[in-house]
C-alpha cells in the first residue's frame, strides 16, 4: 500500500470535503441507535439505554498495573455485545500493551464466558501502522468489533486520528474499544471515555477468588451525565453486570506489573505477587 493510499490520509484536493463528512457523521443524531444493556439500571440510564454500538469507547487503566483490568473488562463487553452474531472480533495490540499486561490466554478467556476462537490477535509495534490497521479493520465492516490496546502517551493519537476511527466505526457500524495505560486521556472523538481498575472478588466456598470485580468511572460522554462511578461483578452466565455486593472479599493481590514480578501471561481478574 502506498502512503498516499493509507485510510489516515485524505486524497489530495478533498481535505475540506473530508473535514465536512466527519463533522456530519460525529454530530448526526444518535436517535435509534442500537444499545447493549448492561443489566446496572443506574448505569444504562446514565448512557440513555446502555453501551452504543458503531462507536469509539475508550478504557483508561486507573494506574499501569490495572492493564490487565482493562483488558478484562473489554473482554467482558466483547463477550456481551457479540449478541449472537458468531463474527470475529480483531484485538490489535501494540508491543508495550503486551509487556505491560501480560499475554490474553484462552484459558482466561472462557472464564469470563468467551470463545478464544472468536477473537483474533495481532501485535504491532509501530504506532502509526497500528492506527492503520484498526482504520481498515473498521471500514471492513467485516468484524464484530475491534479492540486497540497501547501503552504510553502517543503523539500519533491525535484528534485528527481520533476523528478518522470515530467515522470509521460509525460508518460501519463496528465498535471500537480503545485500551490506553500509562496514559492521560486527551481530547478525542470517542462516545464515551472510561477509567477501570480492578477490585475485591466475593469470596467462592473455600475462600477461593469470586467474579472478577471493576471499579468503573465515566469520565465522559459526548452526550449525557459523566463523572458517575459504579463498583460491577461480571455474570458470564447471563453475560451481564450486577452491582458489587458488600460481604466476605478476597483481597487484590499487592499491585506489581508482570515484568516487574518475573512472572509470566497473567490471567485476568489476576495479579502477579
């Protein structure tokens, strides 16, 4: 693919027209669009019936060692919001996301309710090629969703490029999950902005590790209340979210990336000692 062929860049001649089809497209109305609710009546009715598809969702790791809870609580949404459809979901990570959170297992994934045959992965290191990547995959409208993972500030990650993977997903009606750690949110196109990190499970029989647990907060949303947090425990049986009982906890583990701990892939809902 030559560069002037890149879905980041406008033909030659065509920026203003460009500039006109994003502004359409990011401010058209949202009326009727198709919802997944997550079973937390506080929160659906905060985001006006629930998570929206065919848009840009953006996960923030609380610290860096919540990279894995990140990546946890995707998975979760990519589970529930597969609704049946059996297509492939495609997780593009960069190699700093893979050394800081640790490598998604199979095993991992069927404990929170998924199929590891229905996700594809790849690692690209090169940020702009990433960007791209995810760019063609939305447009492919081929895909049941799309999940971006880095790690780090990126100079890459601009507006501009934000605006491009917004009109993407919309156009084809694709979710994107963008996965930041290490990272301040900036200004950006995406539905809704998130900070995740992981929590307590209820204790199983035995004292054994419970559902995994997220503290959620909305940091913003394009249209709607923000600033609202919710502590949920993800049901894979009925694939839904329930509100975080108070009771018998299991404590998270003292906090430590895996690289740092020696350890290997962490599974999610899991810390390395």
């Amino acid at each position: 693919m030559r560069v002037g062929d890149s879905p980041l860049c406008a033909p030659k001649g065509s920026n203003g027209l460009f500039r006109v089809e994003v502004r359409q497209a990011l401010h058209s109305p949202q009326r009727g669009s198709r919802r997944w609710a997550c079973g937390v009546a506080s929160l659906d009715t905060a985001l006006a019936g629930g998570v929206v598809y065919g848009r840009v969702h953006e996960l923030y790791a609380a610290q860096d060692e919540d990279a894995a809870a990140v990546a946890g609580f995707a998975l979760a949404l990519l589970v529930a919001m597969a609704d049946g459809e059996g297509r492939t979901a495609l997780w593009l990570r960069s190699r700093r996301a893979v050394r800081q959170a640790g490598v998604v297992q199979a095993n991992g994934w069927m404990d929170l309710g998924g199929r590891p045959e229905d996700c594809l992965f790849a690692m690209i290191a090169d940020a702009k090629e990433l960007l791209k990547a995810a760019v063609d995959a939305l447009r492919s409208g081929a895909l049941g969703a799309v999940v971006v993972e880095m790690h780090g500030n990126l100079s890459e990650l601009d507006l501009t490029a934000s605006r491009r993977l917004a009109l993407a997903a919309e156009k084809s009606g694709t979710t994107l999950f963008l996965l930041r750690s290490g990272a301040e949110p900036v200004p950006s196109a995406a539905e809704t902005r998130w900070q995740v990190a992981a929590a307590p499970s209820r204790a199983l029989p035995a004292n054994a590790p419970g559902a995994p647990v997220f503290v959620i907060e909305l940091l913003r949303q394009r249209s709607g209340p923000s600033g609202l947090s919710w502590q949920l425990e993800w049901n894979r049986d009925r694939r839904i979210f329930t509100e975080a009982a108070s009771g018998d906890l299991v404590s998270v583990p003292r906090r430590g990336s895996p690289a740092a701990a020696g350890a290997g892939p962490v599974r999610f809902g899991q810390r390395a000692a």
